[in-house]
C-alpha cells in the first residue's frame, strides 16, 4: 500500500483558469501539475530562493489538481473503456452517461485499478463528470458566467466581453498528491499556502484564485499483477522511454503546452510567448511496468534579451500501477 500526502486548497474565491487563448468566457476545467509546479518555483523566487530551481523540481513528484469533497477524494477515469455496469439496465441505456464521467472517487477507482468491474446501484451515482459511490447529489463547484467591459488606453471604445467564472462549495475545493517527506514536505506546504495568499489563475488583484490549505493523507492499494501505468500527471517521456512506451497498445491524450510569461517576475517580458511543447494528459495508461522518469523543460523563448530567464516546465510523472484485461 502506497501512501501519499494530500494538499487540499480548500475554501476558494471565485477562480478562472486560463486557456492559454484570448478568450475569457470559458475557464479551462483542468489545473494541470506543470502550472501548478511552476506556480511553487514562482513563490520560492518571490522568496528570494533562486538557485537550484531545477533540482527543486527533480526532488518531488506532484500530481495534477482533482476535486473532492469533505473527505472524499476523486481520481481521474483512465484513458479508454472503463468496466462498469449498471443494476437492471441495458449498456444502451447508461452509455452515454458513462462518457461524460471524468473523475472517479478513489475506492471505486481502486476497484477499477485492480481490473474489477464495478458494479453501480443506480445510473444516479454519476453526477455531471463524477462517479460516486452513493447517489447523494453531491456538487462540487458550479460555472458562472458574468458580462464584463474592457476600455483600450488608447481608445475611448468600450468592449464587452464575457467571463467565466467557477465556484467551489465550501465543503469542496481542489486537492493534489505529493510524494515529498520531512523537510522537502513542510517547504512545499509553506509554497503552497504563499501561493494560496497571491492566488491562482487570472485577475488575482481582485481577489480571484485565493484559497487555504489544509494536509491528509490518501493509502492507495498496491495492484497485484499490474500490467500498466496511469498518469495522475502531465508527463513529457525522455527519448529512452519513447522506446518501451508501447503507444500503439496504450491509451493516451497528448495536450500542447505552452502560453504566454505571464508569471515571469520581469514584467517587461509577460506578453511574450514560451515555447510548446506536448505532453501526455491526465488518465493516460502505458502498457509498461518500466518505472517513467520523465524529464524538466526549459521553454524560454528565442528573445534577445539580458533579463530573460528559464522557464522551466516539469514533465516527471507521477503515475501508478494498474491492471488492465
């Protein structure tokens, strides 16, 4: 049994994620482990701890953010067709619903981890994108989208836009997993709830993106004859590892990652864009019991320019043995 730190940002304000497009009237669903890694390399900076940023990174594995709710956690629902059945009802009947479910709360995750098929009372326990043990109606934050007004420095026109605002219940929020023990653990915790006070995602000077941060613990059972790996985490292979991946019988989604410097703390150099990359998303599952190491990226972009630094983008992966039929 694998046990594993939970970081829990609880009690939000209002938060958007940004797209990495001009657009504000979507907030991105997902807060993936390099943002929020760069996020903690950001607040060590502001801490004054510059050196060594790579090595910081290379010394942890943390997990993407997923949604709990009180003490229940949620996992991300691996890549391709999951084992699930539901009392008296034909497949042709829940089908749809089934792919509408993108977390999984983690004992029935476990289930499914171990290659059982699970077996659901009710076609109810699926609420929006969350499969849930009990049908309780549970929801976790809801969308709010508000009409806003931008006015150009240099024009009097104004623009209305629309923007997307999401809001936690206050039993709810975003929780991730660290590996990270002692020492390491406390300064990751202290990044955290630095970060927390600045906030995360867009317009921060208005309070958006702020929560607290409460600790737990989640044991995770070890899966007897695990045949596969699945990401709890973006993942960027080094090239060795692209040769026992076996892509053609894995499950997989590739995301680009790239976007703007707008947490460079030049602020001079915030309109520039990073270089892109893809990795692999969340819920991905290699056909590969081979331990994935995964490497860190430098996307600084080609800009002539004294001040420009690193911008570091971690693709370790934090990952965990399941078995698949």
């Amino acid at each position: 049994m694998a046990t594993f730190t939970v970081i829990k940002m609880t009690h939000f304000s209002p938060l958007h994620i940004g797209t990495g497009k001009e657009n504000y009237d979507f907030s991105a669903s997902d807060l993936h482990s390099d943002t929020l890694l760069s996020a903690l390399v950001a607040m060590r900076v502001q801490m004054g701890q510059t050196e060594n940023l790579e090595s910081f990174l290379s010394s942890f594995l943390l997990s993407s953010a997923f949604p709990f709710y009180e003490n229940r956690y949620f996992l991300p629902k691996m890549q391709g067709k999951i084992k699930i059945v539901v009392k008296g009802k034909a497949e042709s009947e829940y089908r749809k619903s089934l792919k509408k479910i993108r977390y999984i709360e983690s004992e029935l995750w476990q289930k499914l981890s171990r290659g059982e098929t699970l077996e659901l009372e009710t076609i109810q326990q699926i609420q929006g994108d969350l499969l849930l043990k009990k049908e309780d109606g549970i929801s976790v934050c809801k969308s709010q989208i508000s009409e806003r007004v931008s006015v150009s420095r240099a024009s009097e026109d104004a623009e209305p836009f629309f923007f997307d605002w999401k809001f936690f219940d206050r039993k709810a929020g975003l929780y991730c997993l660290t590996d990270a023990k002692g020492e390491l653990l406390d300064e990751i915790i202290q990044l955290f709830i630095l970060l927390g006070e600045t906030g995360l995602g867009t317009d921060k000077n208005i309070g958006g993106g702020k929560f607290s941060v409460e600790t737990s613990t989640l044991s995770i059972e070890s899966v007897r004859d695990a045949n596969a790996m699945q990401l709890l985490s973006l993942y960027i292979p080094t090239k060795d590892e692209t040769g026992f991946l076996n892509l053609s019988q894995s499950k997989y989604t590739l995301l680009l990652r790239g976007g703007y410097m707008a947490g460079s703390r030049e602020e001079s150099l915030r309109h520039l864009r990073k270089k892109s990359i893809y990795a692999f998303g969340v819920g991905s599952v290699f056909l590969t019991t081979q331990s994935l190491k995964g490497k860190i990226v430098d996307l600084r972009p080609n800009w002539n320019d004294e001040r420009m630094h690193t911008v570091l983008r971690s693709g370790r992966p934090f990952c965990l043995p399941v078995k698949l039929n």
